[in-house]
C-alpha cells in the first residue's frame, strides 16, 4: 500500500520545537503553503492556534486557511476550529470546517453556538482529569453530546 507522508506547513514563527524534530525524525517534511496546496492531501490536521488566541486569522495562518478552503479537505481540528472564538462560536468565514474536532479537557463553548455548530463536525472530547466543579463539567459534556 501507499505510505503515509506528513507535510507540515509553519503558520508562525514560534514553534514547539522538540515537537518539531520529533516529527521530522518521524520522516515529516516541511513544506510550504503552495506545495501543501498542490500535493492533494487526504487530511488536513488543524493546529494553528489555541483557545488563547481571539478573533480572526492573521496572516500566515489565515493565507492557509484561505488556500486550502477551495479544496474542502478533510479536516481534524485540535481543540477548535483555528479562527473559532472558543466562547461565541463566531467567525469571519475564514475557518477551515472540521469533519471531527478533537477538544480536551472540557467542551469549548464556542463548538456549540453560532459558527461553532456547522463548522466543527464531529466532537470528541478527550478527559484529561481537570478539577472541574461537578455541575459545569456534566454541563459542559452534556452540551457536547446533544450537538
């Protein structure tokens, strides 16, 4: 069968950077935005920005959302949907729709509401054994699963 090639494309300039090797010891490759574009990949793995980050996409993440939306991949997103505010579920339009979102700790409101719904797929939440109060953690799961 076909093997399995790992592009990685930087969207920023700060970078986990034993993440980075460790991928590229894997056999990943580096690559850039116009060549990830051209190579037809079968999935897409969202990670470009965190919970932390507010508002719309900013420049090179936001070039490669843009660049890849025509081609409609199949998308996991990490967490969110990069471009998601975790709270509103609101965007600009320049998010890349996930078929599954892997979310941790505690579903992000934002899968829930206004954008959210359409643009995350399915959700899967991943315990990691946070001390959250009892009521917001059975909401917050209850939310997730009736979605």
């Amino acid at each position: 069968g076909r093997g399995v090639g790992v592009d990685i494309v930087r969207t920023a300039d700060r970078v986990h950077q034993e993440a980075l090797e460790a991928a590229l010891a894997a056999g990943a490759r580096v690559v850039d935005l116009d060549e990830a574009v051209a190579g037809g990949h079968d999935l897409v793995l969202d990670g470009m920005l965190g919970i932390g980050a507010r508002g719309a996409l900013r420049g090179r993440a936001r070039e490669a959302a843009a660049a890849l939306l025509p081609a409609s991949p199949r998308v996991v997103a990490v967490d969110l949907p990069s471009g998601l505010d975790p709270d509103e579920g609101t965007s600009d339009g320049v998010v890349l729709p996930a078929t599954i979102t892997v979310t941790f700790g505690a579903a992000k409101a934002g899968l829930t509401r206004a954008d959210g719904v359409a643009l995350s797929g399915r959700i899967v939440l991943v315990e990691l054994g946070l001390a959250l109060p009892a009521p917001v953690a059975e909401a917050r799961v209850a939310e997730i699963r009736q979605g």
